[in-house]
C-alpha cells in the first residue's frame, strides 16, 4: 500500500514531456522570443479500463530560441514540430509576465502550464540548413542556393548573384566563357567587342 501511494505522488511529478506544437507566436519574425501552444503526445491511461485518452492543449509555453544578448539565430517553432516540455516544480506565470524576478503566481507544483518547449526531436529532413563538415561550414536553403566554406576558398551555387554595393578583389577576378577564361585585369571591351586596334 505505501508503494502504491509513493506510485501515485511520483505520478504526479511532472520532469519531460515530449510534445507537438499546436500554435506559434511570432514564427520566424524579428520580435521577441514567443510562445509556443503544445500537445502532449503520450497518451493518458485509464487505470481501470486501459483505454488511451489524449491530453488537452497546453497554451503559453515559452519556447527555446538560441540567443545571447541581442544577438540570436532566429529559427523558430513551426506548427507539427516535435520537441519537449521542460517542466519547472513553480508556477512561473509572473515571471513570464515580467521577465524579471518574481514570487511563484500560485501554489500549483509540476503543471506542464510551467513548462518550457525546446525543439525539436523526431522531426522531418529539413530543406533548409547550416552544417559543420569536415571540411569547413556549408549553408543551404530551400531555393537551391549553396553557399559552402572550404579550406582555402568559399564556393557559391545560385542562378543568380546580386550585390547592392561594391566588389573589391586583391586578386585576379576570372569569368569563364565557352571557349577561354577572361581575366578582369587584362581584358578590354570595345564597341562591337572586337579588339582595339592599334592607336585606338
């Protein structure tokens, strides 16, 4: 009897959840870290019966974004991401409110309500991503463009490179046509582009 009722209080222990984004706030935007509304995915168990229940939708979570000080990588939770609750053993309703510190808003011990989202786990093959190689960084995203850091060099897949300023080079710059490589430096155009002739 007394392992049963130490089963019980232990139950009532809230530590990980893991769980699927149901609503975002502030999705990829330039704001403020939001929250993120979440649904527990292990079902509830009827103690008697067996059967699967689900749980309700859990509001106001606020989600992890990796930032310090004002700068930050902005990737934020998208609805069907998976991720994790961390749960905290306070109500931290007030320290939400005023992100600063606070006493706990209510007695309540455990509530997944206090939770913290972190994704995501057991999510899809993203189309869009930075990866650490081997060799050094690469950076994709979902339009095919492909900006990849290697020993030495920086190489750049697109259809198309625009740049809103000015281009310096210490070095040759080289462009290659069908049949040669024009080097910047040394090539000259003319009006019907036929070389100069003497004395022009």
């Amino acid at each position: 009897m007394m392992d049963f009722f130490i089963q019980q209080a232990l139950g009532k222990v809230g530590t990980v959840k893991l769980v699927k984004v149901m609503g975002v706030e502030n999705a990829g935007e330039l704001a403020a870290v939001g929250f993120v509304d979440v649904k527990i995915m292990v079902n509830l168990v009827d103690g008697l019966l067996g059967s699967a229940m689900s749980h309700d939708t859990v509001f106001q979570l606020p989600y992890f974004r990796l930032q310090g000080g004002l700068n930050a990588i902005i990737m934020d939770p998208v609805v069907g991401d998976i991720g994790f609750a961390v749960i905290c053993d306070r109500d931290i309703s007030a320290v939400k409110n005023t992100k600063d510190y606070a006493p706990p808003g209510s007695f309540r011990r455990f509530s997944v309500s206090d939770g913290l989202y972190v994704g995501g786990v057991l999510n899809e093959t993203p189309n869009q991503y930075i990866t650490f190689t081997s060799d050094g960084i690469k950076i994709a995203d979902k339009n095919s463009n492909v900006w990849e850091m290697k020993s030495g060099k920086i190489e750049l897949t697109t259809t198309e490179f625009k740049v809103n300023g000015s281009i310096k080079a210490t070095g040759e710059v080289v462009a290659k046509s069908d049949t040669t490589n024009i080097h910047l430096t040394t090539h000259v155009h003319t009006a019907n582009n036929t070389p100069p002739t003497a004395g022009s």
